[in-house]
C-alpha cells in the first residue's frame, strides 16, 4: 500500500511548471533517474519509510535549509523554508521528534516565521530537547574556514538520528556553490553537515529541484551530462552547477516545497495520522508569515504569493490533493450504497 500512495504521490509533486526562460522540460528525466538510481521504487515512500523507522520520539532531526542571497534576496526565498515547516510539522507533531533547523544567519527570520505559522514553535534547544517544547534552530559561522570544523561539531553535539536537506545549495566539484543557471553564491557550504553526518553512519535524505540542491549528487553523473548547466557557467572557468553531495535518499521535485509536502504526507499514511500534513489555510498562512518574513519570490525579488514561479494558491491546491489523498487512503474500504457488496479479498 505505501507504494501505491506513494506512487500518485511522487507523480503530484513533479508536475513541472516553469517558464521557459528557466531551466524547464527536465524534472520528469531528473525523478526517473533519481528513482532508477535508488532502485525503483516511490522516492517519497522511501524517505518516509525511513525516517519513521529511524526517528523515535525524542529524537533530533536536523533540517537544513536557505537559497537566495543579497542583494537579490537578502533573507533567502519562498521556497525551502515552508517545505522544512511542513517536515518539522511531521517530525514534531507525527514521530514526536525535535526537528533542529540548520542555516544561515541570514536565512533564519523566513524559516523561523514559516515554523511557527506550522504550529512549531523555535525555542531554546534545552526546551525542545528536555520539555517538547517545540523545535530549534542553529546558525553556521560566517568564517567559512571553519564551516567543516563546526558541521562535525554541531552533528557530535545534537547527535542527530536523521539530517534532511530541502532547498539547500550545495557545491559543485570545484566547492562552488551556484544558482540553478550558472552564477556563483557568495555563501557558507552547509554540504559539510552531510559529510559529517556520513561519517557517522546518520540517515540522510535530500530535496531539491534544479541539479544545484544538497542530494543531486546521488545522480551526479547523469545530472552533468542532462542538465542545461552542467559542465558550464556564466563565467569562465566554472565547470557546473551540480552539487557533488548525496544523500541516502533523494526526492527530486517540481519546486522543493512540494517534495518536502510528498515526504510529509507519506510520513502522515504511514502513522495514519492525516492531520500531520498542514491544512490549506495553514499553507496559506505559512507562505504569507514566509514572505512576510523576508523569504521572497525569486523570479523578480518581491512578496509577490509566488512560490518558483507559481501561484501560491497552486502549493495550497497541492496540499489539498495531498489531503484528500490520505483521506481517501487511509479510509475504511467503503463502497457507499450504490455499487453493491465489495468482493473480499484475502487478508
């Protein structure tokens, strides 16, 4: 049953919708390869699968997140933050877990506003840790020197049962972090958390959209060669756009948030727990606290009810197909009264 929810699950989330200006007319290649690679099955049924075994309650869960820099977007964009909201949702409210933010100074204020507009409060750690009290958020040092000195501290100190990565950018083969067309990010490489993470032997699970994104380097070769950008950039010299850091599972997806919502649903059919999954209304909510908070749409760098290029109502739509997809599943089998008795089935 989970992979036929997660089949449909998987087909929702990567309905592409982009302007042609924009890398667009690959997201279905990028999932079949990312779904071969990882050998055949639903992705999104597979990372829920896996941090439900995994995390117990109690537990910490980081989740890393922030894309879009200043001047553009000095606080980041819309999407990421309220994807890691919907995951933190599930960890914290479905496995009873404390999910642990992890980004930059400058990304915090979106994430944090999206969080608490999930009904996850961002507190003291020892709170969330000791009292349920909600979830944390730790920030990586600007001195980019000692970014993998505190990447394995911070995974030594939380002891983390699982780290997620949604919409976190993530270096090409030369420690290059990009934007998905080619132009180099002036920013902290939180890939290191994953490196240590590994080392540790941690559950790893990424998300992203567009071959730049912490994870694509579980298909990093096919990426190289598929992707419009990558073996090149927008400025000499630059081999590539494709992050070289893999996670144990990867979800490729239309627009990040949505393959965070597909993982978040599934975790939601697996405890058959439907309300784990926000309603409409609260992904309206936490968009608007989102781009409120600074985390803007990136097209043109505006609070604009934009997510990637669509509609904000489109990411609501998505949470209600979601919805009443675990309703409909996690339902009693039903006929109703007009299509006569239902043939048993063999238990």
């Amino acid at each position: 049953m989970p992979d036929i929810m997660g089949e449909y699950v998987d087909r929702l989330v990567t309905v592409e919708m982009r302007n042609r200006g924009m890398n667009y007319g690959i997201v279905k290649q990028i999932y079949d390869a990312a779904r071969a690679e990882g050998g055949g099955r639903p992705i999104s049924a597979r990372a829920a699968e896996a941090l439900v075994a995994t995390v117990k309650p109690g537990d910490v869960v980081f989740i890393v997140t922030g894309a879009g820099y200043a001047p553009e977007v000095p606080n980041g964009e819309s999407d990421g933050p309220p994807g890691a909201a919907a995951l933190a949702r599930a960890i914290y409210w479905g496995l009873k877990a404390v999910p642990v933010y992890v980004t930059e100074e400058c990304h915090a204020p979106p994430v944090i506003a999206s969080s608490k507009a999930a009904a996850v409060m961002v507190r003291e750690f020892e709170l969330a840790k000791t009292r349920r009290m909600g979830g944390a958020i730790i920030t990586a040092p600007e001195d980019r020197s000692i970014t993998a000195d505190w990447a394995r501290e911070a995974v030594a100190t939380y002891n983390p049962k699982a780290v997620i990565s949604i919409e976190r950018l993530g270096p090409n083969d030369q420690g290059i972090v990009h934007g998905s067309t080619g132009v180099a990010k002036n920013c902290v490489d939180l890939g290191h958390i994953f490196v240590a993470a590994k080392e540790k032997g941690i559950l790893t699970v990424g998300i992203g959209d567009n071959g730049n994104e912490i994870g694509f380097g579980r298909i990093y070769d096919f990426m190289r060669d598929f992707h419009p950008y990558g073996r090149e950039t927008q400025y000499p010299g630059g081999t590539g756009v494709i992050s070289v850091i893999a996670t144990d599972v990867f979800l490729p997806a239309s627009i990040s948030n949505w393959g965070a919502y597909g993982i978040a649903a599934m975790i939601a059919f697996l405890i058959k727990d439907q309300d784990v999954l926000q309603t409409p209304e609260m992904e309206r909510k936490i968009l608007e606290a989102c781009l409120d908070a600074g985390g803007w749409e990136m097209r043109y760098c505006t609070s604009r009810f934009i997510v990637d290029g669509t509609a904000g109502e489109s990411s609501m739509s998505i949470i209600q197909l979601l919805r009443d997809m675990l309703r409909l599943n996690l339902a009693a089998p039903d006929r109703g009264l007009s299509h006569g008795k239902m043939k048993e089935t063999a238990q």
